[in-house]
C-alpha cells in the first residue's frame, strides 16, 4: 500500500519558494520574540524625547515629595524602551530609586510604555515609593538609634 500525504520532515518544491516562504516566517517570529521579551533599543530621536518626558515627570514628583525633602534628580529610560528609573536624594543624603516598567500582561496588551507614562498614574506611583521608602528609612534609623538591627536578636 502507497503512502498517502506528505512525508513527514521532507518538502518537495520545484523551487525555493516554500523554504523561502518558512525561513521567513521562522525569522519573523524568533524577532517579534526577542523584542516582545526583550525589547527594542529606541533609536536616538526616541530615546531623547523620553528624556524630556522624564524630565516633566521627575519635576512632577518633586513637587509631590518636596514636602518631606525629597528631591528627583535623574530620570533615565531605559535603552530597550521598556521602562525608566527615576533617582532621588533627600536631605539627610538618602537614595530613593523608583523603577517602571510596562509588565507582562501590558505587553500581552500590547500596550507600550508611553501608555502607562500619560496622566498621573506615574508620579502616584513614584511617590508613593519614595515615602514608603523614606518611611522605612525612619524605622530602621530608629531602630539603629536603640543599638537594635532589624531581623537580629540581641545577645
């Protein structure tokens, strides 16, 4: 009895127009993955308009922690356009460093990373940060001031 259908792992073509066809699409796809899990480096035009956009977002922040002396310093994105890092110092010299990042279900979403920058989601989120950091700060200077050290037992 003679086999009927394709013999499995062989493809017949007169040309190279069905390997053509499937090397592509391998291609295409081993991109679209590395870039959706990678990202994609923002070319230089990009990458300096998220620095003035960062820029009004850490000018916002500030506003929103002046009141326990904190102050926004830098803003960086990040290279692979999937985030950014804000960097902060209050007046006693402590760093604050918020990071955002559009996670997976966003990019599932396909949403990008500017979406989550529009409206004031962002400076909530970084402020918040910053004062339950700062918060945590106190405590263990506190705590510091006592002779005590978190997670320790004193012998």
């Amino acid at each position: 009895m003679a086999d009927i259908g394709a013999t499995p792992g062989r493809v017949k073509s007169f040309d190279d127009t069905v390997l053509d066809t499937l090397e592509g699409q391998v291609d295409f796809v081993e991109s679209y993955q590395s870039k959706f899990f990678e990202g994609q480096q923002l070319a230089q035009d990009e990458l300096d308009r998220r620095y003035r956009e960062l820029a009004q977002l850490a000018r916002a922040i500030t506003a929103r922690v002046t009141d326990i002396g904190v102050k926004v310093v830098g803003a960086f994105p990040e290279v692979m356009g999937r985030g950014a890092r804000f960097v902060a110092f209050d007046r006693e010299e402590r760093e604050y460093t918020v990071s955002l990042h559009v996670d997976d279900e966003q990019r599932m979403a396909n949403e990008s990373f500017d979406a989550q920058l529009d409206g004031i989601d962002s400076v909530n989120i970084a402020e918040k940060a910053i004062r339950e950091a700062r918060d945590k700060y106190i405590a263990d200077s506190r705590l510091e001031a006592l002779g005590l050290v978190k997670g320790q037992v004193k012998k």
